[in-house]
C-alpha cells in the first residue's frame, strides 16, 4: 500500500483541487459553516477527541505534548473509527482532514495526520 498523504486544512478554507478527498474530524460541527458548504464531505466525530479530552487541552500549546499523548491513547481505544477513516482514505492519493480550531498548529487534526503517519506521541 503506497503512503498514505494527508494534509490538514481549516474547514473555513476554500476548497482546492489539491485537497483530494476531504473528511470532517470535529466532534462539533464548525461554527458559522452551513450544512451545505460542506455537503458530501464526510463527518467522522467519533475519531475526534472527546469533550472531556478537548476540554482539558483548550488549545493550550503549553499542553500539546501531552494533548497528543492522550489523543493517542484514544485513537487506540477506539479502533472502530480510525478503520473508518482509514476505509475512506483507502484509493485516494491525498486525503485532507478539516478541522474548525483557529490555531492551525495544535489541534485534533494535527494531531490525527501525526498518528495516522506513525509519528510517536
């Protein structure tokens, strides 16, 4: 199986030709976008953190290490969601994950390209 490419993208970023298959992975739907905006692309909550775990990290960087190590944890104990998106990437030579935080460095989409990419926590 080829490597899998996977971007990171803000959902209120304009599509591009270059996103190949785009997928949702908030547990919240992103504030101010229409259903429609988004129609067709995938919405995976259940591979986002969980509230308790978003709600802890508050996009603190002071916390990202260990964010992701819990993230990490999470992804583990849930492999039923993480095969779906697997199963969704499966085919497409790039996959971008959407996410609706403001700081574009520490959060959940980052987070899942790194584990999906086997970079340690």
């Amino acid at each position: 199986m080829p490597a899998m490419d996977v971007q990171v993208k803000r959902a209120y970023a304009p599509t591009t030709a270059s996103d190949g298959t785009r997928i949702l992975v908030d547990r919240l739907w992103p504030r101010g976008i229409a259903r429609a905006t988004l129609a067709g692309v995938p919405w995976l909550k259940d591979i986002a953190p969980s509230g308790e775990l978003r709600t802890w990290f508050g996009h603190a960087p002071a916390k990202w290490a260990e964010f992701r190590r819990r993230y990490f944890r999470e992804l583990e104990a849930n492999p039923e969601a993480v095969a779906e998106l697997r199963r969704l990437a499966a085919g497409h030579r790039r996959i971008t994950l959407l996410y609706g935080a403001r700081d574009e460095l520490h959060n959940n989409a980052v987070a899942l390209r790194d584990y999906l990419l086997g970079e340690a926590a």
